[in-house]
C-alpha cells in the first residue's frame, strides 16, 4: 500500500529526515516510536502532503501512485488521512459542515453521489457513538474550546467518517484519558481492516496493548534505526532508547574491543 | 498555472497552494458589462440651474427645490472630510454629472413596459423582475443610475397600508411624510457628502409601514450606476411607526469602468415606538481591477434613529466592493429601552481601502447596543473600523458590546481598529473586544487533509470568521453574500 524509500527532508534549511525506509502492507499496522523531535510527526505530515516540509531526496508510492507529486487535497481523496498531533481550531465552521464537505469532496473525486443531509446525519449518529461523543460536540465550530482529549476523539471520528485506506495516528493517544483510550483504541480496530493499513506514531507502548502492531520501528534522529515486533516496543519501555542509539552502540564496540 | 508562474515576483516563500491561489486572482469582476442604452444626461457640473434643473425633471414642488439648493449653499462652504484612512486623488465636483436617466420614461406600473434592455440587465444581475422572481415574495424596487424604474408588488403592499415606493415618487403622493422626515435624521448639514446629497439626489426608495403592521415580506432595492462620470446620489428614507416590523435589503453593483465614479447615498431610517427595522446591504459596486485603477468611490451616510420607546434598529452590511468605502451606519437610541445593532463583513483586496464602522449614541435609558465587525484583508488593501460608542448623561444602565475581528490573507494589507468611547454616565457598561488573525497555512492544511480544494478551504475559513454576520442576513441573501465573498476573495492569500 505504501512505500516509502529513502526519504530525506528538510525544514528551513535544517534536515530531519535522513533516509526512511518503509513498507506498509494492506491489513498491517506500525507503530512507530522514538525520542522527541526525531521526526516522526515530520513523516507523517510529509506523506500527507504538508508543504512546510520540504522533499529533498527519496519517494513515496501510494498504490501504485507516486505521492510527491500529487497536492495534499488529492491524497486526501485517494484515501490517505491523518490524524493530527495538534489538530486545529476552525472558528465558525461546525463540525457537522466540515465533515458533510469532505465527504462530499472525496465523493466527488470518485465520482460517486454526495450523501444526502439525512444520510449524513446517521452516519454521523453512528459513528460518534462508536466513539461516545455527545452530540453538541458536532454542532459546534471545529475543535473550538475542544479539551484535548475531545480533539482526538474528534480526529478518529473523521477517520471512521472518511473511512480512509491509509490512516496515519500521530500521537492520537496522548491527552486521552484511561476510559477514552480504550473507546479511541476500539475505534480504531474496528476501522481496521484487510484492505486499509493503519500507522500509529506513539510515545506509549499502552497504546499498543490495545491497538496491536504486526511492526515496531524505531525513529531516531531521522532514521529508522530499528524494527521489530510488538515486543520491541516493551523492551523500549523497560530500557527506553539508548540501548539502541547508533552513536551509544558504536561506542560500547569501540570500548570492547 | 503559466501565467502565474510569470507573474511570481517573489516565489521564494510562496507554497504550491498560495501559487494556485495566486493564479485566481486573475478572476474578474463579474457584473462588470454595460447596459447600452438610451440615456438623457444633465451635462457635467454643479450649480444652482443643475440643481433648479434637476428639480423641474422631477416635477418637484417648490419646498423641495428650495431645500435642495439651501443645502447646496451650505455644502458650498464646507470642506470635503479627510479624516478616514483611506487616500484618494481630489474629487473635481465640476467634471461629473449629476443626473442620468433611462430616455425611455419607465412606467412604474407594469414591467411590460419597462425597456426591454433595462430587464436584461436586471436579469443578467440575477435581480427578480421576472413575475417568476416575484413570486419568490420579494418586493424590489430598482435604481438604474439616477431614477427608480420598477417597483414590484405595490398593490399587495398598498392593501396594507405599506408604501414603497421610489422618493421621487413619494415627493409627489406622500408630500406630508417626506416633510416631516427627510433629513430628521441625517440633517444636510450633517456632513460634506450629506449635504452634497440634499442638494442633488436624483432617486432612491421610501419606505413607510403604518402603525401596528408587520411587512409580510422582505422589501429590496437595487441600485445600478451605468452611466460613466455620473454621480449617484440616492436618498433613501424608512418610516417604521408604532409596532410596526420591516426588513429591508439593498444591494448594489456597476459596470467596470477605467475612472472612478462617485456614490454618496443617504439614507435615514425612523422606528417610533415598539418599531423594529432591520436594514441589510450586501454593497459590491465595482471595486477597481487588480492595479487599483477605476471603481466606485463609496460615501455614505446610514443613519437611524430609535426614537420611540422599545424600539429597534439592526444594521447588518456586507461590503465586498468599491474602490474606496466610508460609511459607518449608526444608531440614536433616543427612546428608553432601544435597541440597535450593527453587524459588518468588509472585505478589501487588491488595492481596495475601506474605513467603515458605526455610531451608537445611546441617549436613552437602559437602551443597548451590539456592535459585531468582521474585517477581511487581502492583497495590498487597506480596511479600517471606525466606531464610536458614546453614552449620553441621562442614559442610566445603557449597554454596549462591541466585538471587532480583523482576518490577514496576505503580508501587504492592513487592518487597523479606531474605538472611540465616550462615556458619561457612571451606570453604563461597555465591553470591547477585539482579535487580529491570520488565515494559517496550518488551517489550509487541515482542511486539505480532509479533501478540500485550498480555495474551498480558504472560503470555508473566511465564511467560519464571518458567521455570526451572515446568520443576521435573510437567508436567500446569506447565501447569496457567501458566494459573493468567495469571488471576492479568490486568490486573495499570498
Ligand atoms: N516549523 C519548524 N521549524 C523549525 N523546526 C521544525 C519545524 N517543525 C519541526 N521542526 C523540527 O523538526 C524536528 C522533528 O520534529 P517532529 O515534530 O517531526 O518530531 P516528533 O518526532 O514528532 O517529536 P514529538 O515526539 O515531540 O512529537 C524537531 O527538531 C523540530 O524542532
Ligand atoms: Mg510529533
């Protein structure tokens, strides 16, 4: 479904990803994990499209299609979704609009019909009881006086609205709180499926207890510098990640031998 | 996609999104053509003749020729305003004409016999003219350059003792309620364009609802300047008495043309007691093209007057077009209890420049105002707000909230706030609030990641920051303002 190879990117001059190297199969689920800023939200927002980062070396195939060069709109449509770090705040905008637009837009793209507002309104039902979100929460503006926890919960609504093949999860755990990180987690498994692919970016090997990785990828300083199963994401817990930082390993040789 | 690549002057921190955003701006201003028609046109220039001239084409009466040229004589002394922020060449008054009609005498009664050419325009504006439209329930009364040439529905009006009419016509059939209000509220010594305006308006809408009647529909004018170096001078005056409810649309737009031309309105609107009047203009007269040449220089003075106890008065604009705006729609909150409103969206781009904003005088006790304005800047343009809240002595418990949002879609406008507040009475209060943002490229990438196109992202941002506006407006007109908006705006960030 997706592949990425050797990518390498830069933000204002400065470059953060260094060569990433990674395959994600229909019906899988990655997580990955790693220090902060090692760049993990940077790939995921770079597969998205956003254009603040810029591609300097490397590409991206998503089903057959080669990512870079299609605008984030477009991605979108082709069925590639991320779930925000920090989602953002669209005064005025009810969520309800929001939502009925992209889906529509997405609808469009493949010249499918657009829901009809009845439609809409029981997918909607649906879904945010999925993920136990009061109902005022989508008439109001987008993410707007939002807790933190409700901004994620919002996330994963739109991904079980968009039904995306691709869903990229940055961080959709962090702010929840124990009870809603199994409802988000539930959410989340029962999106999965064996056409879609689903990529969690996480600090937390919690998470995984619910949403079960079939890979585990170490992203540090740029580079994937580690994968694994879901064990290795218990072995990060118990010993954290210098164990396996390059410059460490490298040194600890150096001292033996 | 070519020729914007040409264009970029510096693309060094342009994204792929401002670069197709940027290619749109290339989108023209729509209800630009010119209706070729016959006109009868008073030569350029203003004098006492023009104005004596201008009068005798109307068959006026002679109080209303003497009031025009004592307003003329007073205008004479004074000096044109130049206080806002916004600059403009000199006006020369001697190069413009003040009077242009249609040659074919419109009969008001049918629209059979309106000249054919006249409703094609009207139907290329999308205006409801057509008996079709009418059926919509919407009453309109149209302006075309200098004279009124339809009103629809005065019949059903007319059974409930509704007039609407067009000012001229008024003069001649409803002498006694022109008298007794025209410039009761906005006196010609008002100000420069006010007086300007007394002494040569050419036409306009009145608009009177009886005692005790609530207006069954919505009522609309619309006004049209064709005519190149005329000026247009309307005169609009709504009398709403005791009990009585009317909401009343006005929208506007002009052909394109090279020179700019000159619109200086007044109108004045009167609620008596327990009267309620809500008054919306969606305002989009040519705005110049991309390099600021041409378009209409918009001066005008709304003003209305809650003179009756418990009255109301809503103000609710949506200004997209006009080279140069300068209006401040205001209030008087004589009467205890009243209430006025004033709710804005004006949006600038390329080389527009806009200071508009409201007066609330609050004169009366416990009387409240609202005061929500919505900025939106683009290109090199230049929007200001301007208002004034003022609390009169006698004013006990008045009220006011004012909330003023500026939005930046580029690094080349301006928006700037002029809160002015004068308070003198102890037991007010007065809050006010105002935010300054700017469209994010984080916002326009959110929307992306969920399928949006970036214009459509872009319009549905810019429609979020102007909601509580547009929820005031009629709803066939909220819809119609949000498009509007979104022509206005295309390729507006970068
Ligand atoms: N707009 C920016 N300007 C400058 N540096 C940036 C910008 N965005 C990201 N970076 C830098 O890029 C690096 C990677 O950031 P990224 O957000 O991808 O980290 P992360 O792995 O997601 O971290 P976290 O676990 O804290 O979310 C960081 O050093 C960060 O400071
Ligand atoms: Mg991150």
């Amino acid at each position: 479904m997706l592949t990425i190879k050797n990518l390498h990117a830069t933000i204002e001059g400065k470059e953060i990803l260094k060569g990433i190297d990674l395959e994600i199969k229909a019906g899988e689920v990655h997580a990955i994990m790693g220090p902060n800023g090692s760049g993990k939200s940077t790939l995921a927002n770079i597969v998205a499209g956003n254009e603040a980062y810029e591609v300097t070396k490397g590409e991206i195939i998503f089903e057959g299609k080669e990512l870079l060069e299609m605008n984030p709109e477009d991605r979108a449509r082709e069925g590639v979704f991320l779930a925000f770090q920090y989602p953002v705040e669209i005064p005025g905008v009810s969520n309800a609009t929001f939502l009925k637009t992209a889906i529509n837009e997405i609808k469009k793209y493949h010249n499918q019909a657009e829901l009809t507002p009845k439609e809409f309104l029981s997918l909607m039902k649906e879904k945010s009881k999925i993920l136990g979100m009061e109902e005022a929460l989508i008439s109001r503006s987008v993410n707007v006086g939002f807790s933190g926890g409700e901004k994620k919960r919002n996330e994963i609504l739109q991904m079980l609205m968009l039904n995306p093949k691709l869903a990229l999860l940055d961080e959709t755990d962090s702010g929840l709180d124990i009870d809603a990180l199994k409802i988000v987690s539930n959410g989340v498994n029962l999106f999965k499926a064996k056409d879609n692919a689903v990529l969690v970016v996480t600090h937390y090997q919690r998470l995984l207890n619910y949403i079960q990785p079939d890979f585990v990828h170490v992203l540090y300083n740029g580079r994937i510098i580690k994968s694994g199963g879901k064990e290795l994401a218990l072995e990060l817990e118990d010993k954290g990640y210098d164990w396996i930082k390059p410059e460490l390993v490298e040194s600890e040789t150096v001292y033996r031998s | 996609m070519n020729e914007i690549k040409e264009k970029d002057k510096n693309p060094e921190d342009l994204s792929e999104d401002m670069k197709v955003l940027d290619d749109l701006t290339t989108s023209e201003y729509k209800w630009g053509f010119i209706t070729d028609i016959e006109t009868e046109t008073v030569p350029k220039g203003l004098s006492e003749d023009v104005i004596r001239l201008i009068s005798a084409k109307k068959h006026e009466p002679e109080w209303m020729t003497e009031w025009r040229l004592k307003s003329f004589r007073y205008w004479k002394k004074m000096e044109e305003p130049h206080w806002p922020n916004v600059q403009y060449p000199p006006i020369d008054y001697q190069d413009l004409s003040y009077y242009s009609a249609p040659r074919k005498k419109p009969l008001l009664n049918s629209l059979e016999e309106v000249d054919p050419e006249l409703l094609k325009t009207f139907e290329k504006l999308g205006i409801p003219l057509t008996e079709q439209k009418i059926l919509a329930g919407v009453a309109v009364d149209v302006v075309f350059d200098s004279v009124s040439v339809t009103t629809t529905f005065k019949e059903t009006l007319k059974e409930k003792g509704i007039i609407f009419c067009s000012i001229s016509e008024a003069i001649q059939g409803h002498p006694e309620l022109v008298k007794k209000y025209l410039g009761s509220v906005v006196p010609y010594t008002d100000n420069y364009f006010a007086a300007l305006n007394s002494a040569v308006f050419s036409d306009g809408s009145f608009v009177f609802i009886p005692k005790g009647v609530r207006c069954p529909m919505e009522l609309s004018t619309y006004f049209r300047i064709n005519a190149s170096e005329t000026g247009q001078f309307e005169r609009t005056l709504i009398v709403a008495e005791e009990g009585a409810y009317v909401s009343y649309l006005e929208g506007c737009t002009a052909p394109i043309r090279d020179n700019n031309q000159l619109h200086a309105a007044v109108v004045e609107i009167v609620a008596l007691d327990d009267a309620e009047i809500k008054y919306s203009t969606v305002q989009n007269w040519y705005p110049g093209n991309k390099e600021g040449k041409g378009g209409i220089y918009n001066f005008v003075t709304k003003r209305g007057a809650c003179r009756g106890r418990n009255s109301k008065i809503s103000w609710t604009q949506v200004e997209t077009g006009s080279a140069i705006t300068w209006k401040y729609p205001s209030c008087i909150l004589q009467g205890d209890n009243s209430i006025g409103e004033f709710y804005s969206v004006a949006v600038t781009n390329n080389y527009q420049q806009a200071d508009t904003g409201t007066k609330m005088i609050h004169l009366g006790k416990n009387t409240r105002s609202t005061i929500i304005s919505k900025g939106i800047s683009a290109g090199r343009s230049n929007n200001s707000y301007r208002g004034l809240v003022k609390i009169g002595k006698n004013a006990d418990g008045a009220r006011n909230f004012t909330q003023c949002d500026s939005m930046l879609m580029s690094d080349k406008c301006g928006a700037h706030t002029f809160p002015y507040i004068e308070v003198e009475n102890e037991s007010a209060k007065v809050e006010h609030e105002a935010t300054t943002s700017k469209v994010g490229a984080d916002q326009i990438f959110y929307l992306n990641q969920r399928g949006l196109a970036t214009e459509d992202a872009i319009n549905m941002i810019v429609n979020g920051f102007c909601k509580e506006v547009f929820n005031e407006l009629p709803m066939e007109f909220a819809v119609e303002a949000q498009k509007l908006l979104a022509i206005s705006l295309e390729g507006s960030v970068g």
